[in-house]
C-alpha cells in the first residue's frame, strides 16, 4: 500500500491539527507517519506497539522526516494492556483488531479513554474467513455488533481500497457518544 492509500484511509476519521491521537499496533508507523503529518506539530501521538524492533525503525523514520511535526511518545506495549492513556481525540486501529481473539473488549477498553464526540478509525480487511495472517477477521457485517459491545455510536464505511493481497480494505469511523446531560432529581409528592 502506497502513502496516497494510506492517507486516503486515514482521512476517513478526518484528523485534525492540534489533536491528540493514538496509534496501537503502529508497527513501524506505516500509518503513524502521515497521521503525525496530518495533526501536525501542535497535536500529541501516542505510538503503542508490542514489538520494540518496529519501535526503533519508527523512530528512525521520525527523527528522518524534515518538517516540523507533534510530539511522538512511543510505547512498547499489548494494545490489550497499554497502560494508562491520557484523554484522546482519536484512536487508530489498522490491521490490529484481526489479531486479537476478543476485539470488543480491546476497543471497549481504548474507547474509554476517547473525549466526547472523539473518533475511533478502524482499517481492516473486509474478509468472514480466518487466515494465519487474519485470524479474526473483522468484515464490514460484524461492525454494528463492534461498536455495540465498545459502547460506541456505530461505525460508518467511509473509504474502501484494493489491497496489496487481493481483498479489500475499508476505513470506518466510530465516535464516542456525548455524555448524557445531568437529569433533574425528581421529586416524589
């Protein structure tokens, strides 16, 4: 996948400068990149991955790149058990949920930590069959049941593109529901 596919997919949840996201799963910030660019040197990205090697090469990448961009924490890390999170405008999951046997209970968890109205960006293979490489897969039919279970508003397909692999790949956004309003204390006569 090429960066104009990468940043047409991140566009879906439409970042925007000063923001504070987060990316779990970043690997060695295939998505972390353009993410940074698109917050820009005024937001704050959390980079969480378990693989400390993939850690170092984005690091690398990061110290490489000329323009000025946020501040980069990077965290080795499960996404299942990242540690404590600060408040964030948005999360970003590409190709991480097919890994884990129980999704909804990692999105759930990461959500939590969403301000009102922050988005959730999912990219994942549209494919019902389990592959080594996917092993959970999470299609498009299972999203209403994801966003459900995350105690999120539903997920909308924004973008869809052709993978490397042959199947498709879509982005969709999720938000995090708005705090209810305080209800009056009601009077028993």
């Amino acid at each position: 996948m090429n960066l104009t596919e990468r940043r047409t997919l991140l566009s879906a949840a439409s970042p925007r400068p000063g923001e504070a996201w987060g990316d779990f799963g970043c690997g060695a910030g295939a998505f972390t990149l353009p993410l940074a660019e698109a917050i820009g040197a005024d937001g704050t990205l959390l980079a969480v991955d378990r693989d400390e090697r993939a850690l170092d090469s984005l690091r690398r990448a990061l110290d490489a790149l000329p323009s000025p961009l946020p501040p980069v924490q990077l965290r080795v890390a499960d996404v299942r058990l990242p540690g404590a999170l600060p408040p964030l405008d948005g999360i970003l999951l590409a190709n991480v949920l097919h890994y884990l046997p129980d999704a909804v209970a990692t999105l759930g968890t990461l959500a939590r930590t969403l301000r009102p109205g922050g988005r959730v960006l999912v990219i994942e293979y549209d494919r019902a069959d389990a592959t080594p490489w996917v092993p959970h897969p999470i299609p498009v039919s299972s999203l209403a049941a994801l966003a459900k279970g995350a105690a999120l508003l539903p997920f909308d397909v924004k973008v869809r593109v052709r993978s490397d692999f042959g199947r498709m790949l879509y982005a969709a956004v999720a938000r995090a529901a708005a705090p209810s309003a305080p209800q009056a204390p009601r009077t028993v006569p």
